[in-house]
C-alpha cells in the first residue's frame, strides 16, 4: 500500500507586527496552508536584514522583505557581510513608488529647486532615507534634511513646517490618501538620468507610475513616471523544492484576492506582475509556473 507523503511544515520570517508586511504574510501562509502538500506555515519575528540572513542561512525557509533589500545580499553589500548563496526569489508582490510631494501651489517645481528646502524623508535607518540620501547626492544637492516618522511629517506637511515629503508608499496609502483629501498637492519628479543611474546600479528598481490610478489620491493634481520596488517573498533554494515553490506560487495567485483583502495595494497588482524580475535569481519552480502562464 502506497505510503501518503508527510504534509511539509515551513518556516515564514515576517515583518514587525503594526506594519504592512505581517497581514501580508498571515494571508500568505493561510494559502500555503491550504494548498496540497503543505501542513502548518509558522510566522517568525524578524524584518529588515534579519530576514535575508534568515533564509540564505536555512532559519527560515521564507520570508518577506523588499527587491533592493534581497539584492544589497546577493551582492554583500552593507550592511550584509557576505553574499547570499541560497537565496531566491517566489514571486514579487505590491511596489513601492519613490515621490515627492509639495504643496500644489509650491514654488518647487522641479528636482533641483529641492535645494536648501526642508525635505523630510522618514527615520534614520530606513531604506527610504538612505535612498534619498544618494539620490541628493548623486544630483550634487544639500537640503534640510528631516527624520520625522511619515504620521509626523504629513502633519507638519499641513501646517506648513515642510517643504516636501520624499517617500515611498504603496499605490494606495492612508496618510497619503488622508492628506491629499484635506489639500491640493503635487509631485515633483525624478531627473530621468537619475533615474536610469539608479536602475543600472541596482536592477530591482523599475520604471512606473504614480499613483496607480487617478482616483486613488482626491487633489493630487499630477502624476509622474518614477521608480518602484516590489515587497518579494523569497525562499531557501536548498529547502524549498521545484514542487513547492510551483505549488506556492500557483496558490497564491489564484487566491490574491485574499491578500489584497488586508493590503489594499495588491488590489491593482496584476497577476503577471508576480512574475517581475528585481535582480534576484527566481526559483526554478516558480518560473515553471510563469512560463506556464506566458507571463515570462
């Protein structure tokens, strides 16, 4: 009599709980659960590097993290020490776009006029903020630089304390949504050289526009082509097979509608997008499964 195989027991590194990534990962593991072959998905505190570590080390056998964050460890860049050796990539998932916000009726109407100017762009320590630090590097610009957290600085945004806001939100994102029902405002664009410097040097980033869609941000006056990275889910290639990675992969996007549920996002993300390449090698069961698809 033939012998039922034993239903896998995986690992998932997440997100801080209170941030977008950790509903993310709940809705993920309750499709992996469900799918054939698959017995209980265990969440795992962690976050930032610590979840590439995590997977390329066996830890965890997933994780959550962002496409230029997977990247920096394939090629041992800071704050990694050495390069990732086992670390693949599933399936992307919803992008963050880089912006600039100013008020609509601002004198700052293109990148240069940032100069000198009161420029919040989020926490020391955040991918945002290092991210901003070299692009105002790169154009040879100094601004007065400030590290409130993105609640603060849409606040001081409206009184009138900040000149812009340099972030990177999710096609649908409530502070912006909020401030953008309250006032007018307007994007202020990426040079495309800059641009096209940033997506040599780091393959994860790609061109798209802000916002997604022209309801989504009531009195945002404009839109701008810019940069996005993806939020990808990424795995052991050493302990997540060619049968599990397609079996994850299909699972999740003939159910994205249960994970768009508690990231509002992903209810723009197309499936095909799941198939985005960000500079990191995609498993081979995965891309079984996009070419099954014709999405590569």
């Amino acid at each position: 009599m033939a012998v039922e195989a034993a239903a896998a027991d995986l690992t998932f590194s997440t997100g801080r709980q209170g941030g977008s990534q950790y509903p993310v990962t709940v809705a993920l593991a309750q499709i992996i659960e469900k799918a054939p072959g698959f017995g209980r998905v265990t969440l795992k505190p962690g976050g930032g590097a610590s979840n590439i570590v995590a997977v390329d080390s066996g830890k965890a056998d997933l994780a959550i993290t962002l496409s230029i964050s997977a990247r920096d460890g394939l090629l041992g860049r800071k704050p990694y020490k050495t390069k990732t050796k086992n670390l693949v990539q599933l399936f992307s998932l919803h992008a963050f776009k880089v912006v600039v916000l100013v008020p609509a009726d601002s004198p700052i109407k293109a990148f240069k006029d940032l100069a000198g100017k009161k420029v919040n762009t989020g926490p020391k320590g955040f991918t945002i903020t290092e991210l901003a630090t070299n692009v105002f590097a790169m154009e040879k610009m100094k601004v007065d630089m400030k590290y409130l957290r993105v609640t603060a600085a849409v606040q001081q945004f409206k009184d009138g304390h900040l000149d812009a806001l340099f972030y990177s939100p999710s096609d649908r994102y409530a502070p912006f949504i909020d401030l953008a029902s309250i006032r007018p405002i307007r994007l202020v664009p990426l040079n495309d050289a800059t641009m096209t410097r940033l997506i040599k040097e780091n393959p994860s980033f790609y061109r798209s526009r802000f916002p997604a869609a022209a309801d989504i941000y009531p009195k945002l006056v404009n839109s701008v082509e810019t940069l996005g990275y993806p939020n990808t889910i990424i795995a052991n290639k050493n302990r997540i097979s060619d049968a599990q990675a397609y079996a994850i992969t299909r699972a999740v996007a003939e159910n994205l509608a249960q994970v768009a549920a508690v990231e509002p996002s992903l209810k723009v993300l197309r499936p095909k997008e799941l198939a985005l390449e960000v500079g990191v090698p995609i498993h081979p069961g995965s891309m079984k499964y996009f070419k099954e698809k014709g999405w590569r």
